[in-house]
C-alpha cells in the first residue's frame, strides 16, 4: 500500500472525500426538509390570501389574525 499512496496522495484523496461528503450531507439536508419549506411557503402565501380577503371585509387592523377572528365577533 504504501507504494500505491504516499503521504501526500493519501492526504489530497482525505480532502476530497471530505469535501463529498460535505456535499452529500448538504443535499440530504435539503432533500429532508424540502417539504417542510414547501408547506412554510405555501401557509405564507394562504395567509397573504387572508389577509388581503380580511381587509376586504373591513377588518384593517395587521395585529388581528385569522386564526382568531371569532374570539372578536
């Protein structure tokens, strides 16, 4: 072995190997929460709907929610 690979060979071949996983790890991350930022980007855009329906029902105050409109009426 120490034929094949001498110091400096083994060390650039460990520097590469780190730099995929770093990279693999990187895209499992984002791969695994992919659905979650979907699902945040898709109640983000529900609640601007909301807001702009509510403000076209007279309610203009940005402190009252949706979630709690009853709780006024």
């Amino acid at each position: 072995m120490d034929d094949v690979y001498d110091m400096e060979s083994l060390a650039e071949e460990i520097k590469a190997t780190e730099r995929k996983l770093s990279d693999l790890r990187q895209e499992y991350r984002e791969r695994k929460t992919a659905g979650l930022r979907a699902a945040l980007e898709a109640r983000k855009e529900a609640d601007a709907l909301i807001r702009e329906e509510m403000k076209g029902l007279g309610y203009q105050s940005p402190f009252i929610s949706w979630r709690n409109v009853g709780s006024i009426a």
